[in-house]
C-alpha cells in the first residue's frame, strides 16, 4: 500500500481521488494488494468526507452532482447508468424526478448511497 497518506485537506483529498479512479474502471481481483489498496483509500475518503461534507441537508440532486464532480464523472456517464441521455438531462436539470429504478441503478453501478437520494426534492418549474 504504498504512498497512502491522511486525508487532511483538499488537495489531499483531490490526490486520493485522482488514486482511487482508475480502480472503477479496471476493479482489481479481491485479495491482492491492489484491492486492499482501494479499501483503505475509500475508507479514507469517506472519513474525510464524513468530517467535512454534511450530506444531510443536500437535495438529492444536489448530492448526485457533487458526488458525481467527486467521482469525475458527468452527464454522459450517468446517461449510461440510466440508459438514455435525455433521462440523464432531465433529472440533472430537475425536470424528472429520480425513480427507484434509477437509484438502484446508482447504488449497483456507482455505490451512491441511496438513503441520500430518495428524500423529496423539488422539481423546476416547466
């Protein structure tokens, strides 16, 4: 595991996220020393985030955006999740709202926790 340091800062921060991406598109094979990697970077992450970032009283819309500018992913990658980049359009510009369905996908393909997207939002006016 090597060069894993505290997450203290932002730039720290930025530096374990830049670490962390390549793992989601290539996982590594449980077991190795890559994958104990990845576990000890996301646990640092989330405790970082957890003592710095209150979730809570974000919108679920909100929340799927910086999780997203977190994650360096955009509106095509969650077009892909959801299956059409209109659908990705509408729910990001809050003209449709998340679905289950949708939550799930984000949860299994992403592991954005859903308790964060399921509360009630508003919808932008047409």
């Amino acid at each position: 595991m090597n060069n894993i340091r505290a997450i203290r800062t932002a730039a720290d921060l930025e530096w374990a996220i830049g670490e962390i991406t390549p793992y989601f598109d290539n996982p590594p094979d449980q077991g190795t020393a890559d994958a104990d990697r990845f576990d000890v970077l996301a646990d640092l992450i989330e405790a970082y985030e957890n003592r710095h970032f209150t979730s809570d009283d974000l919108a679920p819309i909100d929340f799927l955006g910086g999780f997203m500018e977190m994650t360096g992913r955009n509106q095509s990658d969650l077009a892909d999740v959801l299956g059409s980049r209109s659908r990705a359009s509408e729910i990001l510009n809050r003209k449709r709202a998340l679905t289950v369905d949708m939550i799930f996908k984000l949860n299994e393909a992403w592991g954005v926790p859903a308790e964060y997207l399921v509360k009630p939002y508003t919808l932008a006016v047409a």
